[in-house]
C-alpha cells in the first residue's frame, strides 16, 4: 500500500471519528416557516475549522439552536428541601451521608476512595464511617472517626432526617 493511500486511509478515518461534514450541519437549526435562522443554514467544514482557529478557546461562543431559544420557557425553580417548624432541612439519610463525606473529604489525608458513612436514627440522627482495608491507616482512621461527632453535632443544628 502505498503512502498516499494510508494518508488518505487515516484522513478518513479522523474525520468520520470527528464527525467530518455532518458536524457543521448539525450546528446549522432548521428552518422555521415564521424564523429566520441567524447562524448560515450551510457552511462548509473547512471555512467553520478556519474560523473556530482564530477564536481563542476562552472567548469562542457556544453553538446554540436558535429555535430552542424561540421556543424555550423559562424554567420553574426547583422548591428547595422541605423545612422543620424550627428551621432546619429535612433530607434523607443518603443526602446527609453525602453532606458529612464531603466534610470529612477537606480533611487532610483523607482517602479518596474505599470509605462509606451510614447515616441511621431518627430525631437524632448519628452517622458512622467506614473504611475499606488498606484504604488508610489506622492512625488516620482513628484521627477520621474522633472528628465525624463534632462533624455530625453541627450538622444537626442545619439538617433533620427524612422518614
């Protein structure tokens, strides 16, 4: 097989993981019998390549359909959690496990993986953490489990358990 043929071979190959053409049509929104399209209905690849290399990474604007614009709501808000009489969220059990792993996690050398916390009780919720082996030390987990307590006791102040 000859160079030019593995080249063109391998172009192919690029532009068909790249998406070749079909990307500059599928940018391009389709036509609305009452809206014009601001954004060209065909460009070709080579000229979108060029202009996208001239845009700094940070300031290239985002491709949008214009009609999800035009034919777009504005979106409700969610409702945040439901709230006690004194205050405080009401969550489930996996949210606040969540909520106390992601304190434990800005303590220094805690594990990345291989630890669980279970979250159990009712008006005063308790949470206990768990470590995989070899995922720390003992002098580690000893150090993790002295300060899930203080951890849990302010966090009750904020968060009540969800039945």
């Amino acid at each position: 097989m000859s160079d030019d043929a593995k080249d063109a071979g391998l172009v192919a190959m690029i532009s068909s993981i790249l998406g070749g053409n079909r990307r500059a049509e599928a940018a391009s929104p389709p036509p609305l019998a009452d809206f014009m399209p601001v954004a060209p209905t065909a460009a070709p690849a080579a000229d979108v390549a060029a202009d996208l290399a001239e845009i700094p990474e940070a300031e290239s604007p985002k491709l949008q359909d214009a009609s999800d614009q035009a034919v777009a709501a504005p979106k409700p808000v969610a409702p945040g959690p439901p709230l006690t009489p004194d205050g405080k969220r009401l969550l489930p059990a996996e949210v606040i496990a969540d909520l106390v792993l992601g304190e434990l996690r800005k303590i220094e050398d805690f594990p990345a993986s291989g630890v669980s916390v279970t979250v159990y009780g009712y008006r005063h919720w308790n949470a206990m953490i768990t470590f995989a082996p070899f995922s720390t030390t003992f002098q580690n987990a000893t150090r993790f489990r002295q300060a899930l307590p203080d951890l849990v006791f302010k966090l009750r102040r904020f968060v009540e358990l969800e039945i």
